[in-house]
C-alpha cells in the first residue's frame, strides 16, 4: 500500500518537475500563434499595470507582456537544443572513441579538451561575440563548450563497458571499427548519452539566457532573457513586466535542471 | 599530503603562462583583426582617407598584425594597454581600478561562498543520507539551477523595490572605492554567493560524503568519539585538500560571475567593462579586460592543480567542471 502511495508521489513530482520543461517546450511550437497581439505592436503607454485585456500590463516600450511571454520561449529554447546536438557530434564520437581506445591520440584529446575546461565559458563567448562572429559560430561556440566535459563523462561510462566480453568478441570475429562503435556501443551507452546531452542541455540553456540579457543574444527576436534585461528599470512601474518573465526563466531552468539530474541519477541507480 | 616535486610545479607554471599567451593571441587576433577596420568605425562619417592614415598611425594600426600584436604584448607587460580608438583614452589606468572594484566584489563573494558551502556540505556530508542531507541537496540542487542575473532580478525586486531597504544599482562616486558604501555590496555580492555557496556546498558534500562512509569514520563513531571530534580528526583531514582545490575553483567561477552580476548592478568592476566594451565594440578595451580577466581563471586553475597535486596523486579530480555544471 504504501508502496503504491510513494509510487504515485513519486509520478506526482516528476509530472510537477517536467510541467515548466514541456510548458517551454510547447510555446516554442505553438507560442507564436497564442499570442493575443503582435510582439511588436504597441498597445498601451510603457509600463502601464495591468487592466483588461493586458492581463501583466505593458512592457518598457508599450507592448503586450503577455504577448511577449508567449513568443519569448522560442530564444531560450532553441538555440540550446541547437546547441546541444551540435556538441554531441562531436563529443559522442571523441567520448566513446577516447573511451575504447586509450592511446596516444586519446591522451590528446583528452588533453587538449582540458584546455577549454579553464576558461570561463561566458567570458570565451563575450570575445567570440566580440569578433562580431555571425550567430551560426555563436551557437556552434555554445555547443563545444560543453564537449570537454562531456567526453571526460562519456569516456568513464565506456571504459565501463568497453572492456567486457563481448566488445572483445566483436572485435575477434573481425566487425570493422565504425561497426563496433554503430552498433555494439551506442545503444549499450543510450543512456549515459541521453544523460549526457541532458545535462549539457542545462549549461547551454544558463549561457543563452545570460547571453541573452547581457544583450548579446544570437538570434534576434522577444525572448524571456532579454525581457528581464529591458524592463529591469519599470520595476517599481510594473513589476510584472519584469517579474513575469523573470519567474518563466527561472522555473525553465530549475525545470531542466532536476529533469537531468533525475536522468543522472537513475544511471547511478538511485531511486 | 605529499609536497609536488619542483619539476612538475614548474611544467604546471609553464603550461599556465603558454595557455595565456595562446588565449593573448586568439583574443587579439579575434577582436582586433576579424572585425574589420576600427578607424573606419571610430570616425563613421567623418572619414576620410586622409584622417584615417593619420589616426592609424596614431594608434599603431598601420604596422603588420604580428607586429601590432608583439607591440601590444610587450605594452601589456609594462602595464600599458593602449589606447581605445572608440574613447580615445589610454585603458591601461580605467582596467586597474575597475579590478580594484572587482577584486573586493569576488573578495566578499568568495568569503562568503567559502563559509556557506563548506559550512552547508559538511553539514550535510556528514551524514550522507539522512534527512538534512537531503533537504540540503534539494535547495542546493535547486539554487544551482537559476541563473545569476535570474536570481539578482529577484533580490532586486524583493530588496530594492518591494522593501527598499537596498540600493537597486551599484554605483560607486569616481575618486572613492566601493567600501566607502557597503551597502551596494550586499546583493551583487548575495547574487554570486547564493549560486556559488549552492555548488560548492554540492561538491564539498559528495566529498565529505565519501570519506563518511569509509571504515575508520565508522569506527570512529561505534568507539563513541562526539560527532564534532569524528569531523575534525577523521573527516576534514583527509577532506581538506579536495575542499581546498574547490575552492581554489571558485575563482574561474568568480571571473564568470562578475561578468553578469556586476552589469546587473552596473557595478564598475571588470566584467561590466568587458561586457560594454563588447557592446561598443570598443577592441582595446576587450582585449584588456579579456586578457585580465582570463589571467585571473588561469590563475585559479593552476592553484587548483597545485593542490590537486599536493595532497590527493591519482585521485580522480572532484571539481573539475565537468557536465557542464560549472558556469
């Protein structure tokens, strides 16, 4: 009995965990077309409070909050996920290759993706937007900042399994490299993968959003960063300009957050 | 502890200094030579060819890059930045007292952090497992979660506009330094150490944690030794060099932190510089903030790697900033 309790508790916390996850995840597809007016239509004086029809009032410039939060979650969303799979081409091959084979070259790159590990992420890409790099090299940045660390976890979790039998099997009965990786590896490392991607997913979502409300976000358009960032001065005004999309960010981010490190932890075997 | 022979402190000093000329060379080359011409930009439509050769002879743009750059880095070792093309000023004496500021900002943030997280990991480290262990894990795990200008946003808000009790912004009067006025300290400062204090107490935790669960604690315990004598003979002796190599990390931390926080308050510190030097796309003063900045990561690091090599060979490092946890 109170098995099944804990059990339903437990399905309880995850559902409240992942509701602001797939909230962002549901507006980046369908927020756009939600959204009561134009992002860019003005609608009121600045900052004006809420009334009917502006439920959270109106932004620095007299547009619709509302409107502002709906549209805003695509520039938090996407390009982090962008990000991320861009840096799993690259840190899943280097993760699982430096894993299997420990030589010289492994050494290497292991070395040489330390390196990246000292500086700090958010200053390495302050200088990149400084060389006025085009948004696609920003993105691609975000991603490889995550793969040192990625391919030291990956590494770990293929040594683990590189050396049981049946790796050494298929390597007996003469299955090619790419084979061995394809098909023997990937799907016996799935979920360190995924649990990988879900954590890098964290870093890249805290650098877009810090990014983003410095000013320097990569792809142009409403986004719940950059609303912080412009409406910090109407707070006293109306405060739900700021508070509300200040509130959507940190709910995303705690969101992703404990989702990955619930992925993490069922890998350890926690329950 | 074992003391790290002198060959291999020195290979470690080594490879700091060369990782720092490689980043002086990417930065420069990045900031001064990818984006195009700076005079041009400087004097908009004021241009002419004329008054462009004369400014580029003035600040130097005129040589080959590699020798602009040979004469900015031996600039830089004599403390001369050179002058910014936007504000026609020499950077040199603005980057030492924005890094006073900075350095008392991370100063107080780092204090702070160090209590908080190693005073909250022990706490809960202790006795891994049990209930305040995971209530702290759960705060902890939550706060590392936010961003800092997310979290600052919110103290503002609560503290500045809500109750006005603090100041929103932190500017600090030109001529006096930011201790002249403690109060604009208080939330740039709580912004850092609450995200900072949250991961290192995580880190502190998962160490203290696994020396808890070794053989001579639980001995320790059975032989009826009072809990604070098990954590001071047993526990934070065989802790202290991992938790000291956490905290020696802090400091790259720091360096990513002020870039945000101190734009939030528009404290004059360093990292805002840099952050409006990029946004006025101000090349000299990036790369004299940029490089700074980066030194002082360096710096951390090599320390870290001092004491990881110090008083744990072979352990695997806890800290590195692995997973892409560590901002």
């Amino acid at each position: 009995m109170t098995r099944i309790l804990t059990r339903r508790l437990r399905i309880v916390g995850l559902a409240l965990v992942a509701t602001p996850t797939l909230l962002a995840a549901a507006l980046t597809l369908a927020g756009p077309h939600l959204a009561p007016h134009r992002v860019d239509a003005i609608v009121g004086i600045p900052y004006e409070p809420a009334r009917t029809g502006l439920p959270l009032g109106t932004d620095h410039l007299g547009r619709d909050v509302v409107s502002g939060l709906l549209t805003g979650a695509r520039g938090v969303v996407l390009v982090p996920v962008l990000a991320v799979a861009l840096g799993s081409l690259v840190a899943v091959p280097l993760g699982l290759l430096t894993g299997w084979r420990s030589g010289r070259g492994s050494r290497l790159v292991l070395r040489g993706s330390e390196l990246l590990l000292v500086l700090p992420p958010l200053l390495v890409l302050l200088i990149v937007v400084g060389s006025r790099a085009p948004a696609a090299l920003i993105v691609a940045v975000i991603g490889l900042l995550g793969v040192p660390g990625s391919v030291r976890y990956l590494r770990a979790a293929t040594a683990r399994v590189a050396h049981s039998g049946y790796i050494e099997h298929a390597i007996a009965v003469g299955e090619r490299r790419t084979a061995i990786l394809t098909r023997e590896l990937v799907p016996v490392l799935a979920g360190p993968i995924l649990t990988d991607a879900g954590l890098r997913l964290v870093g890249s979502v805290y650098l877009v959003a810090s990014l983003s409300f410095l000013g320097f976000a990569p792809v142009g358009g409403p986004n719940w960063a950059t609303m912080v960032a412009q409406n910090a001065d109407g707070g006293s005004l109306n405060p739900a300009a700021l508070l509300a999309p200040g509130l959507c960010i940190v709910a995303f981010t705690v969101s992703v957050n404990l989702l990955a490190d619930r992925l993490a932890g069922r890998l350890r075997g926690d329950r | 502890m074992r003391v790290p022979t002198p060959g291999r402190a020195l290979r470690l000093v080594a490879g700091a200094v060369a990782l720092l000329l490689a980043v002086s060379v990417v930065l420069f080359v990045a900031v001064q030579v990818l984006p195009g011409d700076p005079v041009t930009q400087a004097l908009g439509s004021t241009y002419t060819p004329e008054r462009g050769a004369q400014l580029r002879a003035q600040l130097g743009l005129d040589a080959p890059v590699a020798e602009q750059y040979l004469r900015w880095l031996g600039g830089v070792l004599r403390g001369d930045f050179g002058t910014s093309a936007v504000t026609r000023v020499p950077v040199g004496p603005i980057v030492a007292e924005r890094a006073g500021n900075s350095v008392v900002l991370a100063a107080a943030a780092f204090v702070l952090i160090a209590v908080l997280g190693v005073g909250f990991g022990l706490f809960a480290g202790a006795r891994p497992g049990s209930g305040r262990d995971r209530a702290v894990s759960a705060v902890t795990l939550t706060l590392t979660a936010v961003p800092e200008f997310a979290l600052a946003t919110v103290l503002v808000a609560v503290f500045a506009f809500a109750l006005g009790w603090l100041p929103a912004v932190s500017l600090v009067a030109p001529g006096s330094g930011p201790l002249s006025q403690p109060a604009i300290l208080v939330l740039p400062v709580a912004s850092l150490a609450l995200y900072g204090g949250a991961y290192t107490a995580r880190m502190v935790r998962g160490i203290v944690a696994d020396i808890a669960a070794g053989p001579h604690v639980e001995a320790a315990r059975i032989a009826g030794l009072p809990e604070h004598l098990v954590l001071r003979r047993h526990v934070l002796p065989s802790a202290a060099g991992s938790i000291a190599q956490v905290l020696a990390l802090l400091v790259p931390y720091l360096v990513g932190g002020a870039l945000v926080v101190e734009t939030v308050f528009a404290y004059p510190g360093l990292g805002a510089l840099l952050a409006s030097a990029v946004r006025a796309r101000d090349a000299v003063q990036v790369e004299a903030a940029g490089l700074v900045l980066a030194a002082v990561a360096i710096a951390g690091f090599l320390v870290a790697e001092l004491i990881q090599d110090r008083s744990c060979p072979g352990r695997a490092v806890p800290m590195r900033p692995a997973l892409g946890r560590l901002r």
